[in-house]
C-alpha cells in the first residue's frame, strides 16, 4: 500500500507525495480548483481559454517551441484539462529526469506571460476544438445531457465556452480570471512515483513564490424538476446518439458507492444487464454504456448508446425495463443476487488496482478527492465501503432515482420537435 503524505506549505499551497515502490516514472499534478462552475455567463468558457494560454511562453521558454521541447527531449509527456470544478496541469516523465518535470511545470504555472498576441491566435484554435466537439456526437451528446439537467446556469454550460465568448476574450480578462482564482489556498501539487527524499524540498522552492489569497466561490447548483425532460438535437448522423438517466447524488452523499455499483449492475462492462439485453440480444448498440458521475453539489446516473435511428423507441424501452426492475422486481425480471452484486464489486475494484499502476492515475486519485472533497480516503479505505454496500441498498437506491420527476433523455440525430411528443410518453418508470 502507498503512504501518501500530505503539508502544507507556508503560503498555503498544498502538497501531497505518493511514493510507488519500484515505479519508473514520476509524475508532477497541479490541480486547481477552477472550471467553468466558477464562471459568469458572459466569461463561460474563460477557465479553459486560460489553461490553453500557459503552454504560449513564459521568460525562461519564451515560446511553444521552447515549452513542448523542454520534455520532448526526454520522452516525457504532458498535458493539461479544464472541467466544471478542476483545471490540471501534468508533466509525467522517467524518474532520472523528475527535476526537468518539475522544473518545467512550475515554471507554465508561475511565469506564463498572457501575451495577447498569442491569445488572438490562440483564439482559432480553440473555435476548431468547438467544431470538433460539435462534430463528435458521442463526445457532444454529454454537454446535452447536462444541459438538460441544469440549463442556464454554470453547471449546465459548456466547459469550452461560445464561440461568441471565446471571440470577446482579451488579456485583462484573462488575467483578471486567473488573479482571483488561481490564488495557493486554491492550489494542489502532486508528485507520485520513484520519488527521492528531498522532493518535498524541491517542490517548496519551485514554488514559493505561489500567489497568496483567497479564491472566488461558485455558484451552487440548483436543481428544479416535477416531470420527465427531452431535449432533441436535429442533426445529419449516421447513428442516433442519446443519453437517458436521472438526477443521483453528489460527491459528499455515502449513498454514491451504492450508485456507482448500480451503474456497473446496468451498463458498466460487457457481462452488464443493458450490454447483454441492448447490445448482445436484440444487436441494437456496438456500444452502450451507464456510469454514475458525482461533483460536489449534484449527480446522475447516465446510460449512453449510439443506434440506428429507427431503434431508438426500441433502445430506450428496453434500458427503462432494466431500470424499472431495480426497483419493482416485476414479474419475468431478473433480482438483484449476492453474486451479482459481488461481481460488480470486485469488476470495480480491479479496475481501480488497475488504474493505479501508474503515476499520473495516483497523482490524480489522491489530489483530486483533496481538491474537491478536502478527505483523502486511500483504495483500501474506498473499498471497504464499497464491500459494505448490500442488494438492499442497491434497490432502495434504485427506488429513490427510478422515477419520473428525474428522468432525463438527450438525443442527437434525425428528430424534430414533432419527435418530443411520442419520446414523452415512452418516459415512465
């Protein structure tokens, strides 16, 4: 078991260390608690626009060129992330060359120069990364989805922003966005890997200098609903693509280890109850797919599918059967068995084990709940309340979701409003 190690440095920036015995690689984490929830609609878009402009030029490296070769040199790969709540920087490289990562990292993070020029460019970038979104149903069909739950407010907004706000977008804006959020109260560093006894050391002079002070706030979400909600986006595809799901739990809610267990139950892997009904039984997905999401102040439980367009009665009748047998355990269904439940437990905690092998994922595993939950459970700890979860929480979980006033369906494809009418009455649990 890794012992991870958490301080705090004097400007209040935080530090976490996750040693990995025998690992080859070390991985650098800044993580921020910065997304597009903490924006105003007329910035939407802003906290990714800003995590584009750190890999533009600092003093040191003053251009791309500079920035990318720094760790190309060396095999190393990097990246950053923006989403609603957590922006993330990352430089993952061989063990011999931890300085050159850190080195590399805190220099983006403290020394980007903002430089408007870049920014004008930049700006046709991130247009083309709109049209690429908007151009993948599969990825699109998610920012629907949220859409729907949580319309106009900052929830229910896209993290890449409209094309109009990317346009407005200037140095002062930026700047002003990066002072009042980037602040080291707001600030994670992660370093997991092969990782010496003075790295701790190092990390407090890379980043000294760290701005102090406190960061904006987000606005809560709100969620409001009394019936079933559709939203139909008409499109030319050569699929139909939707999501359907309901309102769940956020990230502080205990009842969220039982949902994520629920999820597996319905569509988490290929030996699901919807991959085998949907996709193996009546051949109407290649892929379907249902996973339960928590942030900190809502939650859903999803199932995604791409179809023909003529199977998407047929598709959703048939997931919104496995959902009502969670909960109603009608006649002809399947239960909810101690072996099923048992088999989804131990699908999720390999696939965790799984995913930890590496540095990036326990330098993101660790720094994340940090971030957004302040309590660091490590696996052991998550997997004793997973083990905990009984088929009895399971259909009282299901009993408190699976019903009208939280279901939710988001489709992309040949539907015109005319559509929303008949979908409607096909929503009933």
């Amino acid at each position: 078991m890794n012992l991870y190690k958490k301080i705090k440095l004097d400007n209040g920036l935080r530090v976490i260390t996750v040693p990995m015995e025998n690992a080859n690689s070390i991985t650098v984490l800044i993580l921020v608690g910065a997304g597009s929830k903490y924006e105003t609609k007329d910035i939407n878009g802003i906290s990714h626009f800003l995590e584009h402009m750190f890999f533009k030029g600092t003093t040191k490296r003053p251009n791309t060129l500079r920035i990318s070769e720094t760790l190309d040199s060396v095999g190393g790969e990097y990246n950053a992330f923006t989403s609603k709540e957590v922006t993330g920087f990352w430089a993952k490289v061989d063990k011999r060359h931890a300085d050159v990562a850190l080195d590399w990292i805190s220099d983006i993070f403290l020394n980007s120069k903002f430089d408007e020029k870049e920014m004008e460019k930049e700006k046709g970038v991130i247009i083309e990364e709109v049209n690429m979104y908007l151009d993948t149903p599969t990825a699109y069909i998610g920012d629907l989805w949220e859409n729907i739950l949580y319309g106009d407010q900052p929830a229910g907004w896209k993290v890449i922003g409209e094309k109009e706000n990317i346009l407005s977008f200037n140095r002062k804006k930026v700047v002003d966005y990066y002072q009042s959020h980037y602040s080291s109260s707001n600030v994670i560093v992660c370093a997991a890997g092969t990782i010496g006894k003075d790295m701790e050391e190092k990390i407090k002079n890379h980043f000294k200098n760290a701005k102090q002070g406190q960061s904006s706030q987000k606005i809560r979400t709100k969620e409001v609903q009394k019936k079933p909600e559709i939203l139909l986006h008409n499109k030319k595809t050569d699929q139909t693509h939707f999501c359907l799901g309901v309102r769940a739990y956020n990230l502080f809610d205990e009842r969220r280890y039982a949902l994520t267990l629920l999820a597996i139950i319905l569509g988490g892997n290929m030996s699901s109850r919807l991959f085998i009904k949907v996709r193996e039984r009546n051949g109407l997905a290649y892929s379907i797919h249902t996973s339960a999401d928590n942030s900190t102040d809502a939650g859903y439980l999803v199932t995604q599918a791409g179809i023909d367009h003529k199977n998407l009665e047929k598709s959703i009748k048939l997931i919104l059967q496995e959902y009502k047998s969670m909960k109603n355990q009608p006649a002809g269904s399947k239960k909810i068995t101690e072996k099923e439940l048992q088999k989804a437990k131990d699908y999720l905690k390999g696939t965790t084990s799984l995913s930890l092998d590496s540095s990036d994922s326990q330098a993101s595993f660790y720094g994340v709940q940090e971030l957004l939950g302040k309590n660091i459970l490590t696996p052991e700890e998550k997997f004793e309340r997973v083990d905990k979860v009984s088929v009895d929480d399971i259909k009282k979980i299901a009993e408190d979701i699976f019903v009208p006033e939280k279901l939710n369906l988001a489709v992309i494809g040949p539907v015109e409003e005319k559509d929303s009418d008949k979908l409607k009455k096909l929503l009933k649990l």
